[in-house]
C-alpha cells in the first residue's frame, strides 16, 4: 500500500514538476542561457592565460636561442686560438641552455595544444549560444502568442466581456417600444369602457367623429383657399 501511495506521490510530483516547467519554460530557458554564458566567458578567460603563457614561452625560447648561438661562436673562437679551457666552460652553459630549451619548447608544444581545443570548445559553445538565444526568441514570442490565443478562444467562447455586451445589445434592440404598448393599453381600455365603438361609429359616418383625422385636417385646409 506504501508503495502505491509512494508512486502516486511521485507521478503527481512529476507532473507538477512539469506543469512549472511549462509555465516558466522561457524563464528556465534565459536562465540556462545566463548560466552558459558565465562558463563562455571563464572558458575565454582561461583561454587568455594559456595563450599568455604561450607567447611568454615563445619569448623565452627565442632569447636562449640568442643565447646558445652567442656563447656557440665565443666557444669556436676559443678552440681557434686553442682555448679549449674557455671552450669547455662555454660548452658546459650551452648544454644547460639547451635543456632549458628543450623544456619550454615542450611545455610551449603542450600550451599550443590546449588552446587549439580550448579554441575549438569555445566556438562551438558561442555557436549554440547563439542558436539558444534566437531559440529564446522564437519560443518568447511563441509563447505570448498562445496567451494571445487563449483570451481569444476564451472571448470567443461567450464567458466574456465582449458575450455580456452582445446580450445587452440584443436585449435594449428587442425591448418592447414604450409608445407601442401605450397604444395597445389605450386600445385595451377603450374596449373596456365602450369608447372604440363611437370611435368605430363616428368613422362610418355615423355622428361627430371621436378623434381628428389626418384627412379632417387636410379637408379644413383646402376649405380655407
């Protein structure tokens, strides 16, 4: 029974889990960009000291070089004039400046060698830096355009502002016409007290009329040319 529970608990967790991830997946998605971004630039900046170390290799090579070929002729130049105990001095020198070269010429050849993939890392990880900002970009707009959606399809589906308005319009377009029903309640009432049928009678011709007519009044008016 535990183990059941503990599988519910732990697929309602991923779930959970995974809803938060839907719901901050831009957020997520700047946040792991920042995060390349630092380990680019500690990457760049270890990159600087080995090219650093390098060139000062490089530089200490070529002065031992200088060094080397210098204390080379001077010792050629003693054995000429037969001074091998100056010569042999000289020879000692070079053969530790030779070591010495040999050192920092290998420790150079190591240094050329981690830059070369340093290098190589760096533009890869520059490259999808790149490709995960734009990525960002897209999936930004992407995302505000499904929130776009989502009102839209919840004004489109009548549980909104823009439903209310179009029953209040159709209810003030189909009230009933407050002149109209005043008629109809005079029509109503002269029934009840017998006047529509002198109204009826007086149209026949038979008496005064009750009511003045559009024709009485246009009769009056030509009878006064």
């Amino acid at each position: 029974m535990f183990g059941t529970l503990r599988t519910l608990f732990d697929g309602a967790n991923a779930r959970a889990e995974e809803r938060l991830r839907d719901a901050y997946s831009v957020e997520l998605i700047d946040q792991k960009i920042r995060e390349a971004t630092a380990g680019l630039k500690q990457a760049k900046m270890t990159l600087a000291g080995f090219i650093q170390r390098e060139r000062a290799e490089a530089r200490q090579v070529e002065a031992l070089e200088g060094r080397i070929a210098d204390l080379t002729t001077r010792a050629q130049a003693a054995l000429k004039e037969g001074r091998e105990d100056l010569a042999t001095e000289a020879a000692e020198v070079i053969a530790t400046l030779e070591n010495e070269r040999l050192m920092r010429t290998t420790t150079r050849q190591r240094l050329e060698a981690r830059i070369i993939r340093l290098r190589a890392t760096i533009e890869t990880v520059n490259r999808r830096i790149i490709d995960l900002r734009q990525g960002a970009t897209a999936a930004r707009a992407t995302k505000a355009e499904y929130g776009m959606q989502r009102r839209l399809n919840k004004t489109l589906s009548g549980a909104d502002a823009l439903s209310e308005a179009e029953e209040l319009i159709a209810g003030v377009l189909g009230a009933d016409d407050p002149f109209e029903q005043a008629q109809i309640l005079e029509e109503i009432d002269a029934g009840l007290t017998g006047k529509d049928v002198a109204e009826k009678m007086g149209r026949e011709g038979f008496g005064a009329p009750v009511r003045t007519t559009g024709a009485d009044v246009l009769e009056r008016l030509k009878s006064k040319k």
